[in-house]
DNA sequence: CTGTTAGCGCCTTCAA
DNA sequence: TTGAAGGCGCTAACAG
C-alpha cells in the first residue's frame, strides 16, 4: 500500500500503467503494447495483464499519452454565441462528425470580439489542439492564418486559403437574391428588408442580393425600406416598428435570420397585421424552431448542421496531412406559410 | 538549429521552456518561476527571460503543466442534447460561471442514452478532468456516485448526496401544480396535459403537480385530457390532435415544456383554433424564444442560465475542497399572452 | 536568488 | 517476445 497521497490529484486518480504492470508481473513496455497493439505479445502475458487491467480498473491516462505523442487528440472549437441556436445546429454537426473518430471537441466562445476570439483560440492551442475549427466571428485573414502556422484551421464564414488552412462560405448574396426572387415571383413589388448588423459581411451580402434581385426585376428599390436589424429578436421588432411608422407602403419583408423574422412577427402581431394574409415575410437560416411558428416560417436554408459536420471532416482531414476539398453546401428555400401570393 | 523534425508534432509547434531558458541563458527553473510568480528573480534575469519569451513567442504547453501538477484545470461538461435550448441556456450559465477561473469546459453529449453518457464522462474522465458536471439524464444515483469517488461531481436533475458530489433539481412537482394553479385561477375548468417523456422524472413531477393543483380545487380530473408528448414539438402536435380529435372539451391546455407547447400551438393553428381567444396555452421552461412566440408564450420559468452558473460555481467550491451549499433557484410563473380568462 | 535533480504517466527505440 | 532506458515539457523540492 504505497502511500501517494503526497499527488495534489486526489486520492480516486486511477491507477498508472506502471502498477498494473506491476501486478501483471511484466514490464510497463509490454503492457503499453497490449494497449496499443504494436507487436504480438505471448497470450499468458497479455492474459495476466489484462486481468491486472480489470483488476485495477485501470484507464490510460489521455493527458501523458498526448504528451509523449505529442498530439492531444483534442479539436478546438471556437463558437461566437453557445446559446445561439445557429450555432448550436452547427456544433452538432461537428459533434457528429468527431464522433467516433477519437477527437474530442474543446469548445470555447469568442462573442463575435476579435480580441475575445484571438484569446480563447491562443488558450486552445496552448492546451495542443491538434486542429481548430473557428466558427464565423470577426478574426482577420491575417490573425486566423497566423494561428494557422501553429495548427490547421478550418473556418466558416471566412475567406481564407492557406497551406494549412480552408475557409469557406455559404453564399449569402445569393441568398439574399433568392429570398428577395421569391417574393418577387409572388407578385409582390413594395419588399422591405431588415439588414443584420452590417459590420457582419453576412448582413451586407444578403443586402446586396436584395438589392440585385430587385434592380433585376426592374424593381426601383427605395431605401426607406431597408431598416437596420442585428440579428437578434429584438432587433427585429424595433426595424419592423420604424418600418411601419414610416408611412413608405409595402407588402412582404425579407428579414436577414430567422431571429430578425420573429421579432418582426412579433411586431406585426402587436399591430393586428396578419401574416401572410396583410403582410408576407422571409427569413433566413431555417433554425429548427422555425418549423413552429405561428405560421412556419418561409426562409432560405442554410444547412448549419451539414456545414459543422464538413468543418469537422476538413478539418480531419488536414490534421491527417490529406488535401481537403470542399463543396460548399447550398442554400435553398423552404416555402412555408408566411409568404403568399400578392391579392 | 536543432533538428526536431522528428516530433509528431509539426514544425508549428511553438518553442519549449528549456529553449528559452537557453536563450535567456538561464535555467528551466527561473524561466517557470517567473512564469509562476513563485520566489523572487532578479530583475536582470527577469528581462533576460521575457526578452526570450517574446522573441520565441513561447507559451507554455498546458498539457505538459497538468501532467506535472496533477489538476486538468478542465472541468468535464455532460449534456444531453447540444442543440436543446433548455441546454443551450445552462451550457451558457456555465461557461459565464467558468470565465476567468483558468478552467475550461470540455464539453461532450449524452444524448439521454444511459450508455452512451457513462461513456462519454469515462472518456473525460481519462483525459483527467478536474471535476464533472453532468447536466440531466438517465444516469443512476449508483452510478453518479461511482464516479464521484474520481473526481468531484455536480449533478443536475437528479438527487444524490455523496462525500464528492452534489446534486439538485428543480421543483417540478411544484412548478406542474403552479401552471395548473394559474389556470384555475383564470376560471378554467376542464384543462388538459400534454405530459412529457413519463421515463423523466421531471415529467412525472410535473403530471403530479398538475393532479394536485386539480384535486386541491375539487376539479374532477378527466384522465382523457391527460396525453404522452415527449418533450418535443412533433410530440406537442401529435398530443394535441389526439386531444382535439378525443372529443373531450376542454378551454386549456398545460404542456410539460415549452417546445411541447410550441407543437400544440401549431396544431391549433392548423385548426382555426385561435390563442388566447378560444384556448389558453401554458407551457414550462421559459425557453428564450417563448419571448416571441405569436402570441409570446404564458410559462413557468426555469432558471436554467442561473442553473448552469450555480453548477459551475459549486464545483469550483467542490474541487477546492470547500463545502459546496446550494441555494436551488425557484420556479416562476411568467404570464405573457396565451392565457386568459375564460368567458 | 538560482541551478540541479527528480519525476508526472506514458510510449518508443534499442538491445537482449 | 520482452525489458531497460530515455524523454515529451514542465514543476517542485533541495541545495547552494
């Protein structure tokens, strides 16, 4: 009974390969190599050594093993806003891709704060992610490919190609032109749109598919119907209000998220203006609550979950020094029940 | 240039303690103590050595650090479900309680698969975590507790009381009877269940509470308007339609949680049935999207933001060896706008 | 104040 | 097939 309650890891701290070895009456070598597989062991060794194993209830310690590896067999995960739904469609993804594979996913938000964001991605690398996966946020080119040299980095929301690095992005003026296209094709002529905050290029690019869509259609645009949002709820239902109290005619909204579109709903809804019967409205996202609102929600999907989960397989496959490609998931709208033909 | 190509670890791989002890002319030890803070360095040395340190850019390698002080500075987080808001609100209470503390969450789901959970927090476990904090599930006391004598444990929604661990729940029971009670109170007589997955306790509880809140007023339960959902939307509108099909008459409806809610909200809508005008509504969680609901959503209000705080706060006082006391946060009853009284 | 000496728990040549 | 030895990067006595 070795005393070693001198350990600052209190006393449940499992069992070492070591004192397995011991009790097993082999070399601690041999058991490394029953746990890993290398070369063949004779069967009565490999037996009392895994009789020892149960005995001891003994469990390899990851933190040694990643030391002398020399990989953690850990991801870092940089999200903006754990309880935003968007991203925890997509963490799911990447969940759903890591497991299974023996990579575990070491999450930390950034806020959408560069300085924020460029700290918690230092703190993961200095806990030896062997990869990271930054999810949108507003880190430069420049910082992400700089952590780039330390790790591979994969981003989404981001442009970026470097030796080590891959970054994509779902093509938001497209759909911004999609949604605004769908309204169009409905009939509808006056379309107001909520911008999302416009320091995000997201919020900027479904602008300027808005505004393509419509100067297409032979549309004039007037720019007292484009109002500010950010992309939150509340955001939502202040622009619908100021877009209502402008006196400038519409008859459809096209929201930059989903959370912008029921805030809005929110707002219409206090005003007794019915939806689509008065009024149609388009989001953007498709987050999985937008299947329960009253009415569902039309919208143009981004598939959040698909794009976790193909971060999580670039990323991968870079770490395993495999080129990874990417095709971009596409975006594409879902018609449900707040949008209708105009008259 | 020394050659170290050979590390599995690429090139990135930023520079060790010793290289810059090296470069600052030093030793290994008074490059940690000045890392650490420990004893006094002179101030020439002292110079010497973050002149290194910046021109290597060294970080000290984490895993290295808790290998060799035996603390993680990890704590290990179980969910259920990633991308549940409910889990979503107390994933975030616990990262605000954590920031700042120099711990960091290593995040992993159970998926409420009693397997699947004791497997993940095995696998956290070995990567030598400081301290558990299992959110919900269907994991046993027994269980709980075995692995409470590893590392300390804090347990939410279940009950279990152990030298290392600690554990509460919110007062279902109570909140279920407060729900009804608000019904009752808004003169409703015949009020239906939609209960949630009857397998959770919380479910349970909640079904007893609004038993009790019935019988304390003398109203004749009618077992009819009592249907299974199961926590979830699909669940909330299959309920409800077998309510509204059952032709049992009823003026409210009580649903075991908010998204639950949500899915009868749909089904009513789909019927004409109007909120509040025609049926009252009252679900359970306060989910933040409740806030914007059409109508917003009458609900009992769970904490969870505080829950996950208070969980990360008692693991802290737990792993410092203090005695970790609990204040469980109560249940409150929001009335927003889907409820009303009746005539 | 500072360097030397030992490891933390594990893996990996290198010999035997 | 197996054991001994060395070391991953860092810290914590213990001497000076």
């Amino acid at each position: 009974m070795k005393t070693k309650s001198k350990t600052p890891r209190e006393a449940g701290g499992s069992a070492t390969l070591l004192e397995v070895a011991r009790t097993a009456g082999v070399s601690a070598a041999t058991v490394s190599r029953i746990l890993n597989g290398g070369t063949r062991v004779s069967a009565s060794k490999r037996e009392a050594v895994e009789a020892a194993i149960a005995a001891l209830n003994f469990k390899p310690n990851l933190l040694a093993q990643s030391l002398k590896r020399g990989r953690s067999m850990m991801f870092g995960v940089l999200t903006q806003d754990v309880d935003s739904p968007f991203f925890a469609e997509t963490l799911l993804g990447v969940e759903a891709a890591l497991s299974g594979t023996g990579y575990e996913p070491l999450i930390a938000s950034g806020h959408w704060n560069p300085k924020e964001e460029a700290d918690r991605i230092r703190r993961l690398l200095a806990r030896q992610v062997d990869g990271m996966i930054v999810l949108f946020g507003r880190l430069s080119n420049d910082e992400l490919q700089r952590f780039s040299e330390h790790v591979p980095v994969v981003a989404t929301g981001h442009e970026l190609r470097a030796p080590r690095a891959l970054a994509f992005r779902l093509d938001s003026e497209l759909g911004g032109y999609i949604a605004t296209r769908h309204l169009l094709d409905l009939g509808h002529r006056s379309i107001a749109h909520i911008t999302g905050d416009l320091a995000h290029a997201d919020a900027v690019d479904r602008l300027a598919g808005y505004r393509r869509a419509l100067a297409e259609a032979g549309v004039p645009g007037d720019e007292r119907l484009v109002v500010s949002g950010n992309f939150k709820e509340p955001g939502g239902v202040m622009a619908a209000n100021r877009l209502l109290d402008a006196g400038v005619p519409f008859t459809a909204i096209f929201a930059a998220n989903d959370q912008t579109a029921y805030g809005a709903r929110l707002a219409l809804y206090r005003r007794g203006i019915r939806v689509p019967e008065d009024l149609s409205l388009i989001g953007f996202d498709d987050l999985p609550s937008s299947l329960y609102t009253t009415p569902p929600l039309t919208t143009v999907r981004q598939p959040m979950f698909e794009v976790g989960k193909l971060a999580a397989r670039s990323l991968l496959k870079l770490v395993e020094g495999e080129p990874a490609d990417v095709e971009i998931p596409e975006l594409s709208l879902v018609i449900r029940e707040t949008t209708r033909r105009l008259r």
